[in-house]
C-alpha cells in the first residue's frame, strides 16, 4: 500500500489539525515525522509532560566546525501532533530525517528552515495573484480562516506549485534522500499497513517521487555516525514564545504564536476578538488613550477588510490593519512589519509596538523535572549553591580569600557562557585596577535553564565549558579582531590557567601581525596591568606576559610610524602611545626597544610634516617623557605648530594624552598654556569657532580637579578676579555659545552695513 503523504507549513494550526484528523481517520501502522532519526530511542521524553513550547537542541564540535541546531515544538506544530495522535492511536512512530550534528545543517540555526529561492519566488507570484503582500496572509486566506473541506487538496496544490521546478540544496538533497530511504524501509515492512508521512511542504514533492523508486538496501536506514573526536549530543530545552515568533527573526513557521496559539484553541474569531482585547489592555496600561469610538472603528474596519479579501471570518492581518487604520493617528515612517514579516525597526510607532508584541505573548515553556539534562546542569547547580548564589540577594567576593576567587570564577564562567541570572556591579575594570572585591546582582533569569543545557555543549563542568568557549574565541579572532584585551580578561578572570598560557601563545602571534594600534593598545595595557599587579589571578610577572609586551610595543611603534594621510583625530593612536610609555617606564628590561630608540622615533613622528596632527602631538609627549632634557620647551613646540590652526586641537589632544602631567607641570611666559592662550587670542571669530570642538576634545584628556586649576591659572595671568570653578560651569553647551556669538556680530555686521542698527 503507497504511503500518505502530508505536507505541511511548520507552526500551522490548520496543518496540525489536518494531521490530527488524518491519524484518528486512518488509524496507520506508521507514522513517519520530520525530525532528528538518532532520537528514535528517546522519544519517551518528548512526553513526559512538558509546558510547550519546547525545542530538541543538537550541538556538534569538532577541530574544524561547531554547530547547533533547534527543532521547536509547540501545542500547534504538526510534528508534536503527529507525535501526540500517532501514539494515541497504537502507531509506531519514527524521526526520519537526518540528525543535528549532520553538515546538511550547517548554515541552519532552525532545523524546520525552509528558505529556498524557489520557495520565495513562487509565493511571491502567488501573493501578487491574489493580491496580498505577504506570504503569511495569504496563508491565513488560503488555509487558517478557509473552510476545512478540500484542505489536503489545497496543500498539494500549493506545496507543488511552490516546489515546482527548483532544485533543492545540497543539503535539503541529502536529507530528502535520507527520509525517502526511511519511508521505503517501512513500507516494506508495512505491507497492507498504512503508513502516514510528516514533513514539510516543500519535502513533500521529491519524497513521493524518491519513495516511489525501489529500495537500495534492506532494513532500516541506520542514522549516520559521526566523525572519530567529534563532541555532539541533543537535549530538549524549554523554548518561549519571543523564539519562536518570525517577527523576532525565527526563520521558519508562523509569526504572532500568542495568536496562532489561541486560533488553534478556540478558532479564528476567538482568537481575533483575543487579540483585539490584548492589544487594548497593553495600550491602556501604557498610559496610551483609546476611545470607544476607536473600538468601534476598528471592529469595522477589520470586518470591511475581511470581506474585501475574501476572508469568511477576520484573518490576523485584517485585525492588526483594522486596529492600526484606527489606532494610529499619526504618518508612520516605515512599513507595518506584518505587511512583509520584518523585525521592528528602531523607532517603530509605539502602537504598533504593543500590537506585535500582543501577537507574540510572553509563554515561556518548562520541562517536566524528570527530563534528562546535561552534566553541565547539574555541576552549575551544585557550585552555585557551594557559594551562596541561589537567591536574589547581592553577593559580594573578596577576591584575596580562596572562596572570594573560587565565588567569582563560578560567576565569570557564567556569564562567559551566556548565562542569565547574575551580572557584575562592582569590580576590577583591568589588569592594573587595584579593586579586589566584586558585587554580584541578581537580575532577570528568564531563559536560564535553556541556556545552561546549550550551554553544555562546550563541556561538562562550568571549567570545562567556559575554557572551551574561551578557546574557541581564540581560535576564531583574526588579525583585525578588537576584542582581544576583553579576551585575555575574560580568561584570567575565569580563571582558565590551563587555556591562558595557550591563549597568550595565540596573542602573542597575534599581535605581531595586527593592523589596528588602538586594538594592540587595550591588549597592551591589560597585559601590562595584569604583569605589573595580579597577585590575585596569578599572572604577575608570568613570562607569557612578557613575549606579548614586547610584541606589542614593537608593533605599535611600527605602526604609528608608518601612519600617514588620515584627517582629524583618532583617540586611538594616542592611548596606544600611551600604554607604549607605561610600559616602557614599569617594563623597561621585558623590551627589545630601548627608551633611547623610542624617544628618537618619537621626535621622528613629531616632526614628519605627513603624519596626523594628534600623533605628532602624542610623540611630542612621548619624547618629553622619555627625554626630557633635550626638549626646547613645550611653549615653543606650540607656537612651531600653531601657524596651521585648523589642526591645533588636534596636536593638543595627542600631546595631553601622553604628558598631561608635564604640561600642568610647565608653568612661567614660555610655558605652553602662555603659548596657547597667545595664540587663541591672535584667532579670529571664525577661526575660533572652527577651533572649538577639537580644543574641547583636546581638554577633556584633563580629570575636572586640573582643568579647574588651568582656568585659575588663565584668570590669573590675565590680571582677574573671579572663580575658577564658574568658569568651567557654563550655562549652555561653549560651542553653542560661540556659534551664537559669531552669529549674533553678523547680524550687527549686516545692519550695520545697511545703516539699520539704530534705525527707529
């Protein structure tokens, strides 16, 4: 007997009632489902009794590739109901498709994805027919608010149509081959049996021509095994309605399941008439004003849309049309995100913000507790409580204790995992901050049971996984990657001793090919704090440390000099400079560079004519700390660089930013606040307007206690009496305030010239 072959669209309530309909009708021997074939011999924990939604979570690492996948189940997903009736009704039933660690699904996060350019085109030939925009609302017209009769016709037809001519994938190819061998195994064994086939839509045209050719092998397909050291293994994980929402990114499905949910419960009009109700609840609790007369309105007009488009009872999108057109009162600045099943965009009317968020519910699913769960679990479990972690109360760790450092990596390793529940308040920002106690708050935990059993795809303890996810984020930075101080960090503080001499290694070689000073820079200056102050962690004077300072200095310097034709000022290269000289000054024995080498490089970048103007400022001020005594004065070095006042702010800048010290230091006629001020004088109006932001910036390398005492000293030298502090305080943005000024003596300027000034 030829199998039955039902096609569906994933998260459809009408497909899934047509799947419970057709297994109670047909009472089949087999009933073969889309899903992952090496979890045939677990298929008891699919119902032990879980709160959908839920997904099956498969992850895979090797050497060369780590993967994971989701299959989302929900009350109304055809795979859950062909699971759920098919046992009801005493049928053997079997996951046919191929599993998740499979290469067919690499470039799929979902494992019901289903995006082929085929699929799209035909549907948007099919959407311009009957004269919609979207693909999910001609769905809801053609299936979720039709009459149930012909249903199984009506799929075949769209599902051929859809498929038509397109050819699959390489890896939709494989799987196809692989289910169609299933169901010509079964069939074999079925003999007059009826057997019910499962899977989606677009599977189903080239299932039934390849179940139709004969068998290649006898039995079962076994499912393939995979590759010697390769990590792998699957876990159900509580999934939420926000996941599986296609306005969330979902990549296959159903939009709205809030909706969908309530339309597989009691129908369309219910769920219409729900989401009427929902979506003027959040409004009213958002302080957002609805009339009844508004009510009203729209009621009308989603019944006037709905007939208009054929529909026998409103669809979603006639409700959400009919709430907007008269809801929102106001232009809207980008498309309804249901007409083309888009994201929210930044900016989005706020009422149509509550109206998708309505549509997609906060349901959050839960297993049953005997539902089997990785190592990783349980070890979480047991450190958190080891520390006291397993209320909301803040937790404080005094790093310098062994159960402070213990409590803290416990923490860090966590949210290195992407783990939700805690997050850091308090505690050291870098290797050189000399903070030594950490604060821990407890925050929203929503997710944090999924994300620790994904989590445990890196490994079985918290150690284990957090060193894998380090090394994989060490593994995968490239020369350009400007993440890499954050990396180093991140290890230290997880405590990864074993991972950190590798990763270092890995640094080490980085930095000695990386493009971006600002980047060597942050890693520079976390390894020189790490080198010079953890006695905590354990890395003072590590000699890893020592091979990525000397790279890095070496690096940056060579870098910088070699930095010509950028415009304008980028803080960047004036910090890395900066962590140049702190090392240079605490390390100096760790470095192939000499400080006699680097302050004659230095002079060489101040004086290059090509190089921006805010590192030829920085190497000023690297020069004066390195050699201060053949420096002419920093009076001089202004007035030498003051004729090209457009890019004075900017040499000001990199001059701060490596000698601040020695600039509030320098005082007297020659001193460079003289120089400047002499030369801020000698501006005109429109220069000093022009000249304003890259000072502001220049300054702002300055803490408020220095740039107090600067004012004092101007008002000062200027023969004045008055406050310092009041100087500093203005009441408007000084930008501002010049630009009104300038603007203010051009407006004199005019009336003057017509003789209009005193005019009565």
């Amino acid at each position: 007997m030829p199998a039955v072959f039902l096609g569906v669209r994933h998260h459809s309530p009408a497909c899934a009632r047509l799947v419970a309909d057709t297994v109670r009708r047909l009472r089949p021997a087999y009933v073969l489902v889309e899903g992952p074939a090496d979890l045939n011999g677990r298929l008891d924990e699919l119902t032990l009794g879980h709160d959908l939604p839920i997904a099956v979570f498969g992850h895979y690492r090797d050497a060369e590739r780590t993967a994971t996948t989701w299959a989302p189940l929900c009350d109304y997903s055809p795979e859950w109901v062909a699971l759920r009736e098919g046992r009801a009704a005493g049928a053997e039933v079997l996951f046919v498709d191929l599993p998740s660690w499979h290469p067919a699904f690499e470039l799929r996060a979902n494992r019901y994805a289903d995006a082929e350019a085929g699929y799209a085109e035909a549907t948007a030939r099919l959407c311009e027919r009957f004269g919609t925009g979207s693909v999910d609302a001609l769905w809801d017209g053609l299936f979720e608010v039709a009459p149930a009769d012909g249903l199984a016709e009506r799929l075949d037809a769209y599902f051929d149509l859809v498929r038509g001519d397109a050819e699959a994938d390489e890896g939709d190819r494989a799987r196809e081959a692989y289910m169609a061998a299933w169901v010509r195994a079964v069939l074999a064994e079925a003999g007059s049996a009826t057997v019910l086939v499962v899977t989606g839509g677009f599977h189903t045209p080239a299932l039934r021509a390849l179940a139709a050719r004969p068998a290649q092998a006898p039995g079962r397909p076994a499912p393939p095994e995979p590759p010697p050291g390769s990590v792998h293994g699957s876990y159900l994980v509580p999934y939420s309605f926000r996941q599986l929402d296609a306005f969330a990114g979902y990549q296959s499905g159903m939009p709205s399941p809030a909706y969908y949910q309530r339309l597989w419960e009691d129908g369309p009009e219910a769920a219409g008439e729900d989401l009427r109700r929902s979506v003027v609840a959040r409004l009213r609790r958002r302080r957002h004003p609805v009339s009844t007369a508004d009510l009203v309105a729209a009621a009308a007009l989603t019944g006037s849309l709905a007939a208009l488009r054929g529909h026998r009872v409103p669809a979603r999108t006639d409700v959400l049309d009919g709430l907007a057109g008269a809801l929102v009162k106001d232009d809207l600045t980008q498309p309804l995100p249901w007409s083309e099943r888009a994201p929210l965009a930044p900016g989005s009317h706020p009422v149509v913000v509550e109206m998708v968020a309505a549509c997609s519910g906060t349901r959050t699913g839960r297993l049953h507790p005997a539902t089997p769960a990785p190592p990783l679990v349980h070890d979480a479990a047991a450190r958190l409580a080891a520390i006291g972690a397993t209320g909301t109360r803040p937790l404080t760790c005094d790093l310098t204790t062994e159960d402070g450092l213990t409590a803290s990596r416990t923490l860090h390793r966590l949210r290195v995992l992407g783990v939700p529940g805690r997050h850091r308040t308090a505690g050291p920002a870098h290797g050189a901050d000399p903070v030594t106690v950490e604060r821990w708050e407890a925050g929203p935990d929503a997710g944090r049971d999924a994300a620790l059993i994904e989590a445990g795809a890196y490994g079985a303890t918290l150690h284990e996984a957090a060193a894998t996810v380090l090394a994989e984020r060490a593994r995968t930075a490239g020369p350009a990657d400007t993440e890499l101080a954050a990396l180093l960090l991140d290890t230290v503080l997880c405590g990864a001793t074993a991972l950190t001499d590798r990763l270092l290694g890995t640094l080490t070689a980085t930095v000695a090919r990386h493009p971006d000073p600002g980047a060597l820079g942050a890693v520079l200056a976390t390894a020189l704090g790490l080198w010079r102050h953890d006695r905590v962690y354990g890395t003072a004077r590590s000699p890893l440390l020592s091979a990525v300072l000397d790279g890095a200095v070496t690096r940056i310097l060579w870098l910088v000099e070699g930095a010509h034709g950028r415009s304008g000022s980028d803080p960047a290269g004036p910090t890395a400079l900066a962590a140049v000289r702190d090392t240079l000054r605490h390390a100096p024995g760790l470095l192939t560079v000499s400080a006699e080498d680097a302050a004659a490089l230095a002079l060489r970048i101040a004086r290059d004519p090509h190089a921006p103007a805010d590192l030829r400022g920085a190497a000023h001020g690297l020069h004066l700390t390195l050699a201060p005594a053949t420096e002419p004065g920093l009076g001089s070095a202004v007035l030498a660089v003051a004729g090209d006042r457009g890019t004075l702010g900017d040499w000001l800048g990199g001059l701060f930013a490596l000698a601040r010290e020695e600039v509030t230091a320098d005082s007297g006629d020659g001193s460079l606040l003289a120089a400047v001020d002499a030369v801020l004088a000698g501006l005109t109006d429109a220069e000093f307007l022009i000249a304003v932001p890259a000072l502001r910036q220049a300054f702002g390398w300055f803490p408020p206690r220095e740039r107090e005492r600067i004012a004092r000293r101007l008002i000062e030298r200027r023969g004045l009496r008055g406050s310092a502090r009041g100087l500093l305080r203005t009441t408007a943005d000084p930008l501002q305030l010049a630009a009104a000024r300038a603007l203010e003596e051009n407006v004199t300027a005019l009336l003057d010239r017509h003789g209009l000034r005193n005019a009565r």
